[in-house]
C-alpha cells in the first residue's frame, strides 16, 4: 500500500531507533513531534549564537610570540 506513512526516530546509545506510527498515534503525538521539532530548532540557534559569541571575542585574534626558552605564548 502508498503511504503516507509517519514514523518516529530518535538515537539510542548512538544508535538510531525507528518506530512506525499508526493514524491515531500520529495524532496523539502531534504535539510532541511539533515541540521536539522546536526543541530542535531553538537549541540549533542557542548554538549558533554561543559560536559566534566565542569567535567575537577579541581575545581570539592574538598573535602568538615566541617566548624565552623556544615556547610559545599570546601577546594581548
């Protein structure tokens, strides 16, 4: 038979689990599967942001010195 059909996957100890959602179950788990999705997305974004915070800080930008004795060090 065509579909459509509705399936849920997540990982298990880095592994990936797949169960396959009858109607009445998707219905029921509408909500879920749309919160999940946003979940998703709103910690996609916090990501982003803490990424480029960090390369935003000036402190990225120092040039390594060579130091006494051969070792390297950061000039402010």
């Amino acid at each position: 038979l065509h579909g459509p059909y509705w399936q849920w996957t997540r990982k298990v100890a880095a592994k990936t689990v797949c169960r396959w959602l009858s109607l009445d179950q998707r219905h029921d788990y509408q909500a879920w599967i749309d919160n999940d999705r946003r979940l998703r997305e709103l910690l996609s974004q916090l990501e982003a942001l803490g990424a480029a915070a960090l390369e935003a800080d000036p402190r990225w930008q120092r040039k390594p010195t060579a130091a006494p004795g051969g070792t390297t060090q950061t000039s402010p």
